[in-house]
C-alpha cells in the first residue's frame, strides 16, 4: 500500500527449470520408421547429452518448423497426399523423468509418380520451346516437389529474360488414384504491373542488411513476382542465421507500386565444443574448438 489511495502491484514468478521433450512419437507412417522421421528433426529427445544440449528444449516454434521439414521430406519422395492429422504435445509427470511426449499422426498416402508435364503459355510471342528446358521433372519419375519448385523458378527466369517481366507461372498437378501418377501443368499468364518500391529489413539485431539482401532476387524498382520473393524466404531459412523470417507485403505511394517487408529473428549461430582423451604414445591429449557461421553478422 502507498498513500493517496495507491498501490505498488508485484508479480512473484518462479520459473523452474526448462522442460525437455521426453519423447517424439510418430503415428501412422509405413513407409519411413520413427528414427528416419526424427533424424530430420531440428528438435531431439532428452538423453546422457542434454547438460550440453538445447535442441531437446521444447519450443513450439520449433516443432511447427520440424513438421513442414518433415512434409516436404515426403512431398520430395513421391507422397502428394502427405498431411500432419494431428501434433500432441503433452506434458508427462516424473520424479527426474518429468518432459514433453510429442505425438505427430500423419497420414502419408500412396506414392505418385509423374503421369505428364506441359508448359500452357498464354502470352503471345513467347517461345516455349526454351521453356522446355527448364523442366526438371520427367514422365515416369517419382513425383517430387522440389523439382516441381526448380521448374517453377527457372520458366519463371526464363520467360523474364525473354521480355516478360510482368508473367506469372503457375503449377497445376491432377492426380489420378487409380494410377498413382501426377499431370503437372505450368500455366504461364500475364500478371499486374506491379513494381517493387522499398524493401524493407526489420529485426535484424546482429545480421547485416546486406547479408540478406544478397539472398533476394529482386529489388527495389524490379517487377514484383511472388515466386522470387518465395524462393527468397527460403534461402533466408536455410541460412541458420534465424530463427524466424516472414515476407509480408503492403500498399506503396500509388496503385502498381508494393513495398516489401522482411521481418527476421537473430539467433546465435555459434558453437564451442571440448574434447579430452589420453595416449599411452602421447600421453593426455585434448582440443578446444570454436565455431561460429555468422561471424560479425556479416554471413
């Protein structure tokens, strides 16, 4: 209590100490087994190492990242229908054994293959035929969708450096459950004209701008194409330099302009290991190692 009618409020935390995840289960996949799933997992179970470890902490985020690791993993091996059902986290009560048990169900469906592929232009005077050469998936393979990506990129290059700046490429897939095969489509239309007017680079604590800049494909004053922005957040996740990155966009000064926003997390990219042993030839040894990606923030 204070005078005048006034009061202080104080909020007591107890923290306690950070919970691991005991155990990650798999349900409903055949084709690859639990250990295969986990193994593409940023996240890991507690073990002999989590004194030194901190990819057993359990973090939300995290794990929402690890499931698309992992469905991409089997879109990549031919499952067009792979969907998560369902991701459990539930947290279990121990004497010392106390964690997080993550159940994922999945389910996988059956293996696709590729049944067809054609490239629909309808812009006039563009030379498909160049555009044929772009295609990285072929009748017969299994369906991937990492190819189906590098497809997508490269017509879309390709139409750009024949005079469209402006053309969108759109991939259409038909699946047939009786065959077990994909047609793949890649329509390619005209688009607004839409120019890009700033990118903007927020949250960056440590990285520098130009680091991530040097990942984009386009800049200010380019056409705006949602496929090189795509493929920019990717390779911005695939850096390791953060934990978050998010693309978002919104009105510029006028009606064709668009101003981009880059919304990134830092995260420390660094690592320091120990190692110690002995040799009866040359006694005790031992190795002290220090690592770090993003030195200075400058990648």
């Amino acid at each position: 209590d204070l005078p005048n009618g006034r009061l202080d409020v104080i909020y007591v935390i107890e923290e306690g100490d950070k919970t691991g995840i005991k155990a990650i289960n798999f349900v409903g996949n055949q084709a690859y087994s639990e250990s295969k799933l986990r193994e593409l997992m940023s996240s890991s179970e507690m073990n002999f190492l989590s004194f030194i470890k901190t990819s057993d902490v359990y973090d939300p985020d995290r794990i929402t990242s690890d499931l698309d690791i992992v469905r991409r993993y089997y879109l990549k091996n031919g499952y067009a229908d792979f969907r998560v059902v369902n991701a459990d986290a539930r947290y279990v009560e121990g004497e010392g054994d106390a964690g997080w048990v993550i159940t994922v169900t999945v389910e996988e469906g059956e293996q696709y293959r590729v049944g067809a592929v054609a490239i629909d232009s309808r812009l006039p005077g563009l030379d498909t035929q160049t555009l044929d050469g772009e295609i990285r998936a072929q009748v017969g393979d299994v369906y991937n969708a990492e190819d189906v990506e590098r497809t997508l990129n490269g017509v879309t290059n390709q139409v750009g450096r024949q005079g469209y700046p402006f053309a969108q490429v759109r991939p259409t897939g038909q699946r047939d459950r009786a065959t077990h095969t994909v047609a793949l489509g890649f329509v390619v239309e005209d688009g607004p004209r839409v120019y890009v007017e700033r990118i903007n680079i927020r949250g960056n604590t440590r990285t520098r701008d130009y680091v991530i800049r040097r990942e984009l494909d386009i800049t200010e004053g380019d056409a705006y194409n949602r496929v090189l922005t795509d493929r920019a957040e990717r390779r911005l996740n695939g850096l390791g330099f953060f934990k978050k990155v998010r693309f978002s966009n919104e009105p510029g000064s006028s009606a064709d302009r668009v101003i981009i926003n880059i919304d990134v997390e830092d995260q420390p990219t660094g690592s320091f290991s120990v190692a110690g042993g002995y040799s009866t030839q040359d006694g005790i040894i031992g190795e002290v190692s220090v690592s770090e990606s993003n030195f200075l923030g400058r990648g």
